[in-house]
C-alpha cells in the first residue's frame, strides 16, 4: 500500500456566515503531485491553511506521516517539514533575497570570536549553491524590491527549501506569471517531485493540472466532489466538477458592429518611475461596439499604454482624445467622469481598498453623487443596496456580504467586484487588463460574456491580456506591442495564433 503523507479526516472550518470546508478528506501520497481544484472560494486555501497552522479546524483531524497532529502555527508546521507558498507573497520589500529566506532562522556566527552576529556572507554563500542545485538562481544580495514577480516567486520556493520542507504547498502559484515564466516553473514542480518532495498545488488551470499532477482532488463550494487520476480524466469532466454544471470552452461572438470612434491614441510616448521610456510613439484607435486587444509579453509596455489612457501614468508626449475631446491633462477621477472604465492588472494595489467593506468598496467610483451622497451627507442605505445588486448580479461570494472586509476575500471574488464596480459605471471606453488572471474556468466564461455583452452595447473595449486563447476569442482587433512599439494592428480574423506569437517575440519586428 502506498504510505500517505498528509491524511485530512473529515475537516469541517466555519467562518462567520460562511462554512469554507464542509467535511472534507484527502489523501496524498509520499512523491506525488495533488492538486486542489475549484472555483474562486471553494475552500482551496482555507484547507491548505489548515496544513499549514495558519487555521485550526473546527472538526476533523490532521496526520502527518501517520501521526495525528495538532498544528497550531506556520513555525509548528515548518518543523513537521511543511512549507506553503503562498499566492500572495510575504516578502519585506527592503530585505535582500538572503534576509527574507533565513528570516527567523538566522545562522550566527562570532566577530572576534565572542561579539554575536547573523551570518549573511555564510547564508549568501549557501542560498546561492541551494538556488543552483534546484534551478532556482538567484543574486543572493538584491533586494526583494528591486526583482519581478517570477523571481519573487522562486524567493519563496527557496524558502521552503531552505526550512528543508518535505511537504511543498502551492496556492495558485502561476496567478502572476507569463505564459513562458508558467513553464519554467512546472518544471521545477516536476523537478522537486523527483528529488523526493510530495507538492500539494492549488489551482483552477485545468491544462496544468493535466500537465503535472498525478491526482486531483475537486471542491465545490466547500465540499469534496470528488478525487480522481488526472491522466485517465480530461479536462472537460473536471471543469464540470469544479462548477456544477455544463462548461462550455468556446467563446459565442456575434459579428462586430463598429460605431464612432470613441477613443483616438496618437503619439504616446510613456517613461516609467525610473525614466526609461517604456511606450514609443504608440497610435490606435477603438470605435463603439469595437474589441481592441493589445497582445504582448508581460514588461513590453501594455500595462503602461493603459495606466496612461487611465490617468495612473502621465505621457511624456502624444495624444489621448476621448469622443474628440483631448483628456491627456486630465486626473483619474476627471477621465472616469468623462467615461472611463478600468479594470487594472494588479487589484490590490490599485483596484481595491482592502480594509474597506464589499460595499464601500463597490461604490468607490461614485460615492460622491447622488444617491450615495446628498449635501455632503453619505448615505449608507445607498451603499447597501447597490452592494447586495451587484454581489447578486456578479455572483460575489463573501463570507458576511456587504459588510465582508475586502482583505478577508479570495483573490477571485475580489476580482469579480472590481468588473462589476466598473461595468456598472456603463462609460463609453472600458479598459480590461489581465480580466480573468486568477480566475478559475466557471468565472472566466461568465466574464467572457460580460466582455462581449458590453462590446454588443456599443461599448469601446480596451483588451490587455497575456492569455493569447483569450486574445484570439474576444478580439475584433488586434494590436501587438514589442518593447513598448506596436510592431502590427490588423482584424482579429486575419491573424493566426501563430502570426501573433511571432510578433510578440519580436520576429517579426521591421
């Protein structure tokens, strides 16, 4: 019989107005990949953190290794040998990558062999031979805020490592990562399994649970559904699972109906915080009832063409007309009155107040106009019953509705408030970047259609997205941006996925 290393029996954890697990048991096998599969707030984390000693469960019991345990802390599970990256990293942003991997268990050594000292050029020396032998290199000496998000990431994976972590948690690890950046690290899931590790991943991308695990175990609003071997069950028999009914995988577009030009770019030249021009001399236009999708490799300036249409980043020269009229000058709140929409790429720093309620935090676009403020009075009726429209109308799960703390929401349900915030502003240009990152299959069909529906309103859409798939669905147009030039524009049928992959490499680039 195969031993099994974590054994969860019959968990059950309630939180106030939600049960996020409903008597849930798993078994994992000593070197396996397990993945957890579900929507948005199926209870995925919430279990794992359980393993992890962040949260004790109300009933049920933990073995680890065949020994019932009472986990009571993350340093507890750390010396059971469990280490959990999470999607949501913890990192201090002014240590250097060696001060955040031994944070808590810093080696010391002596100055003139009696004065007490953390031993950092040791530690360099050693998280450095560590991140060569598991394909994870990292400059020991950088600092955490001066990395990308894909280095971040393997941060925390030597964290784990370094804590000689036998069970290796994942929640959500690709959420944040480019479709290149997705691969190295599969392979480095691939490659701690046959070094010995068993790795529990947390996920809804069906394709890489059929890429690397072994089983997978499938939630549904807080129940198991079921267990089942990935390698005999396809793709589309776990999408059903994961949401309780009949997914489809294809996109229904109506023909596009072009009306006037709602949005003119001419000329944008954008430079970043640190000077360096990011977007060069960059032209487009979208008209009403127009999807206008800008395709590209994650840092070749697409975020920044958005967050300077949006106002979060000033031009340095060009353009920017909105229904004929120059907004370029103009502030966030100026433009958004005018009618812009936006969804941003990352929805903590940007698109949400994390400590403000659900309702507070979907009327942030208009909680100065009546109904929601009359004579500088705001009324709390208002914010109510637009919060309980919208959670209804999107499908917003939280644990306490309207009065739920954003921070306390998953990732998913966050984002489902940002879309239904900004659809409901109906402004004429709607800016969608990264739409559907983090969110699992059910979600991302319900925003597809959301996206199409206001297209077939006669909104302008304003597509970024890394999801080539979702590109080649949505888009009427396509625009593909390589190191901050838009290297083509043509109509979406016109194009191959292929065609566009080159470009976005830069091949094709004159």
């Amino acid at each position: 019989m195969d031993e099994y290393v974590v054994e969860m029996r019959h968990i059950t954890k309630r939180f106030p107005g939600i049960v996020a697990n409903d008597d849930v048991s798993i078994s994992v096998k000593k070197g396996e990949i397990f993945a957890l599969l579900g929507e948005n707030g199926a209870g995925k984390s919430t279990l794992m953190s359980m393993l992890f000693g962040m949260y004790e469960p109300d009933e049920g019991e933990i073995l680890i290794r065949g020994e019932k345990v009472h986990i009571t802390s993350p340093a507890h599970a750390t010396q059971l040998n469990i280490g959990m990256v999470h999607q949501h990293f913890k990192l201090v942003e002014n240590y250097t990558i060696t001060e955040n991997i031994v944070l808590g268990q810093e080696p010391r050594a002596r100055i003139l062999g009696f004065l007490p000292a953390v031993d950092i050029k040791g530690s360099d020396k050693k998280i450095s031979e560590l991140s060569k032998r598991y394909g994870l290199e990292v400059d020991p000496r950088k600092k955490i805020e001066d990395i990308n998000v894909s280095t971040r990431q393997r941060v925390e994976i030597l964290k784990m490592l370094y804590r000689e972590a036998e069970i290796l948690i994942f929640d959500e690890p690709t959420a944040v990562l480019t479709p290149q950046e997705i691969d190295f690290l599969l392979d480095i899931i691939r490659g701690l399994r046959d070094s010995g590790k068993t790795i529990i991943l947390i996920t809804h991308k069906l394709e890489e649970i059929k890429n690397v695990a072994d089983r997978c175990a499938v939630l549904c609003r807080g129940k198991l559904v079921g267990v089942m071997d990935v390698a005999s069950t396809s793709t589309k028999a776990m999408a059903n699972m994961m949401v309780g009914r009949e997914v489809s995988f294809t996109t229904d577009k109506k023909p596009a109906n072009f009306g006037k030009e709602v949005l003119n770019v001419e000329g944008l030249t954008v430079k970043n915080q640190d000077g360096l021009t990011v977007v060069k001399n960059v032209s487009f236009s979208i008209k009403k009832g127009e999807i206008f999708a800008i395709a590209g490799v994650s840092g070749n300036g697409q975020t920044e063409v958005a967050d300077a249409i949006s106002g979060l980043l000033p031009s340095s020269s060009g353009k920017i007309l909105l229904d004929g009229k120059d907004i370029t000058a103009m502030s966030v709140r100026e433009r958004t009155l005018t009618g812009i929409s936006y969804i941003p790429e990352d929805r903590q720093a940007v698109g949400l107040v994390l400590d403000f309620s659900l309702s507070d935090n979907l009327a942030l676009k208009k909680y100065f106009k009546e109904p929601f403020c009359k004579k500088g009075v705001l009324q709390e009726e208002a914010f109510d019953e637009n919060g309980k429209k919208l959670i209804e109308e999107y499908d917003i799960r939280s644990g306490q509705g309207i009065t739920t703390t954003v921070r306390s929401m998953s990732g998913g349900n966050q984002q489902k408030a940002i879309i239904a915030r900004e659809i409901e502003l109906s402004s004429e240009l709607m800016i969608f970047v990264q739409p559907t990152r983090g969110l699992d299959i059910g979600a991302i069909e319900n925003i597809h259609k959301q996206i199409l529906a206001q297209r077939d309103e006669g909104r302008a859409i304003l597509l970024i997205s890394l999801e080539l798939d979702e590109i080649i669905g949505l888009a009427d147009t396509i625009g593909v941006i390589y190191n901050g030039e838009m290297l083509n524009m043509a109509p979406a049928e016109t194009l191959t996925a292929i065609q566009v992959g080159e470009y976005m490499m830069g091949v094709k680039a004159v």
